[in-house]
C-alpha cells in the first residue's frame, strides 16, 4: 500500500502538462522586453518619425504576433515537424538566396539580410536558425548508426550547414551563421558523434572562421576594437567603449528607468543589439543578473524536457529540445557577451527581448514547440501510469 502511495506522489512540475517555469521565464522576458525597448528608442524614435513610442508600438506588434503565432505552432503535434523537417530546411535555403537576388533583398546598414513584405521585413536567418533544429534531430534519428560509426555521418549534414553559413556570409550576416554553425554542432555532438571526429571537425571550422574573421577589414577592425575599445574610443571603438560607460553608469541599482544618457544618440543600435547595455544602466547590476538567470532557466528546462524525452525513448523530441536550448543560450551568450565587451561585435539581438519582429516571432515558435513536446511527454506519462495501475488493480482482482 505504501509503494502504490509512492508512485503516485509527484511533485507540481511532473502532474502539470504546462511546464510553466519555462512559461514564465519566456513572458517575463518578454514583457521587460517590452519596457526596454520603449525605454531604450523613446528618443531616436520621437527624432526618426516623429512618434516617440513609435518602436514600442511596433515590438508590441510583433510580441502580439509572435504569442498567436506560437499558440497556432503548440497545437501541432511533434510528428508534424519531424516529417517536414528536411521540406522546411530547403525553404529556409531558398529564402537564403532570395535574400541575395537584387530587388528582392531588402539593404540596411550595408547589409543585405531582409525580405520586404510591406508591414514589416522578414528576416530569413531568424527562420533557418529554427529550421535547422528541427532538420537535425530527423537527420539523427534516420542515419543515427552512421552519426555514431563513421565519419561520413557527420560530414554530410555539415555540408549543408556550410552552404547556409556561406550564404550568411554574402549578406553578410557573421553572427547568425557562427550560432547556426555552433549549434548544428553541439547537435551533432550529443547526437553521439565520436569525440576525435568532432575534435578534427571543430579544428578545421575554426581555421574557416579565423580566415574568414582576417579576410575582411570590417572583421578586423571589430575584433582589434574589441581587444582594446579605448584605444580608437570615437571610431572603431565607439559601440563597445559606449556600452562598457552605460554598464558603469548603472553600478548596483541603475539611475533609474527611463533616465539613461547612453540611449540619447551615444549608443547606436540601443534598442536592437545593444539593449541590455541600456538595461543594465538603467536597472543596474541585479537586473542583468535577473535576466542572465531567466535565460538558465530557459536552457535548463530545453535540456529536462530533452531528458525526459530520452527517457521514454523519443529522440526527435529529446534532440529538438536540446536544440532549441542550444541556440537560444549560445545567442543570449553572445549577445550578452558582446554588450559586456567580452566577445567581438556580432549583431545579434538578445532573444525574446530585442527590438526586431522576425527575431520575436520565431523564437516565441520555438518556445511553443518546447512547450508541446513537454506537453506530449507528460500526457503520453500519464497514460502509462493510468495503464499500470489498471493492470495492477486487474493483477490484484484476479
């Protein structure tokens, strides 16, 4: 009677078919988002168009799309993403290289990464960042003996990989093909490719990396800046050494909401890249803190949701977690990174905070998909649970 009670005693997380911490953390986020981005473009804003919440109006926007967007994707079964994941990555590829054809590509500050679709641009990277998540996963279930035997099993999903990274690099768009290519990776990696065989591959893509980081002067020139701000503060220097001041500005506690001097035209890009420089100044210390740990949250509930999926022998699902985890903490990294001057400039926005309707949209869609393999995991549980006390009940009568 006592081991019966046991089994049957779980805590709130394993009986809710929600996982509601990755939930909260995912619209806390979003709603400091929005404040940070009203915030950190009310002044660029009111001198662009005249409207001072003219950006905010538009996060809002996005932010309503992206939940809509995000119910609609919930309600699609995991299956559904398995069967199209090789169909949804050759669409990402073809907006790829839509993105190049001139007329259609859309140009902002000298690159070329936008499709103009009237209301608002899409931005194709954002769509291949999930769909490769969702490829990989089918790829290793289809071909998991290769992955873990031969060296060809790796090679060949790279192969694509190095195609999309190629045509970022066109835009050219450094950021997301280092995350595309960092995450594909790291699938590959805990999809149980031999440890010398993914040794010798990261070897020759930082080689690739570092070639391609020299071969251009605008690289060089952020990763000089990087090393040394202070040593060209009013050129090269200017985005990294202005940041650095808002995150000394803000000490422990902040100046307070609304009141940063770094937003007024000394920092470019504040409510895009840069906002959680603006934050940290306007918030202080304890509020990157608070952000940084609802982005652990985030990864640690990808990485559980993948475990338990693992546990019931669902690999799609379980690899699609970690992939989704995966890039969301490698992108919130780097960002973060880059606005503390650790890491070299990339342009890449912070996820599920940044001013930017394909970068929110998306990820929103990724978060639901997390949100559905929880949700099917802990329904296919209770099934099995419900089965097993049948079938000890029925033990028991007969």
């Amino acid at each position: 009677m006592r081991k019966h009670s046991r089994q049957n005693t779980m805590t709130a997380e394993e009986t809710s078919r929600i996982d509601i911490y990755l939930l909260g953390a995912t619209l806390i986020l979003l709603a400091l988002g929005l404040v940070m981005v009203a915030s950190a473009s009310i002044s660029v804003a009111d001198q662009k168009t005249g409207q001072p919440f003219y950006y905010l109006f538009r996060q809002g926007a996005y932010v309503g799309l992206g939940l809509i967007c995000a119910f609609i994707a919930s309600t699609f079964p995991v299956y559904f993403w398995q069967e199209h994941g090789s169909k949804l990555l050759i669409m990402g590829v073809v907006l790829l290289v839509m993105v190049l054809i001139p007329g259609i590509g859309h140009k902002v500050n000298g690159s070329i990464r936008w499709i103009g679709l009237g209301l608002f641009n899409l931005q194709p990277s954002e769509l291949v960042k999930l769909f490769v998540v969702i490829y990989l996963p089918g790829y290793l279930m289809r071909h998991s003996k290769e992955v873990q035997t031969s060296l060809s099993g790796l090679i060949k999903p790279m192969l694509i990989l190095l195609l999309i990274c190629a045509l970022l690099l066109l835009e050219p768009d450094f950021g997301a093909a280092a995350v595309i290519l960092m995450t594909g990776l790291g699938v590959m990696f805990m999809g149980g490719v031999r440890l010398w065989q993914f040794s010798l591959f990261m070897t020759g893509i930082l080689i690739v990396l570092a070639g391609l980081a020299l071969s251009s002067p605008y690289r060089v020139d952020r990763l000089t800046s990087f090393m040394n701000p202070w040593a060209d503060p009013f050129n090269s220097g200017f985005q990294l050494t202005q940041a650095l001041i808002a995150f000394g500005r803000g000490d422990f506690a902040g100046v307070g909401l609304g009141d940063s001097m770094q937003k007024l035209f000394y920092l470019p890009e504040a409510h895009t890249d840069f906002l959680f420089a603006i934050m940290a100044e306007e918030l202080g210390f304890m509020s990157t803190l608070f952000v940084i740990g609802l982005f652990v949250l985030i990864v640690w509930r990808s990485f559980r949701i993948g475990q338990l999926a693992e546990q019931q022998e669902k690999i799609f699902s379980a690899f699609l977690a970690y992939g989704i985890g995966l890039w969301l903490g490698i992108q919130a990294f780097v960002n973060i990174g880059v606005n503390m001057g650790m890491l070299p400039t990339k342009g890449l926005t912070l996820p599920l905070m940044s001013y930017g309707g394909s970068s929110i949209v998306v990820t929103c869609v990724a978060i639901a998909i997390l949100l559905r393999i929880h949700f099917e995991l802990h329904t296919s549980g209770a099934r099995r649970r419900k089965s097993k006390q049948q079938t000890s009940t029925w033990g028991w009568a007969s």
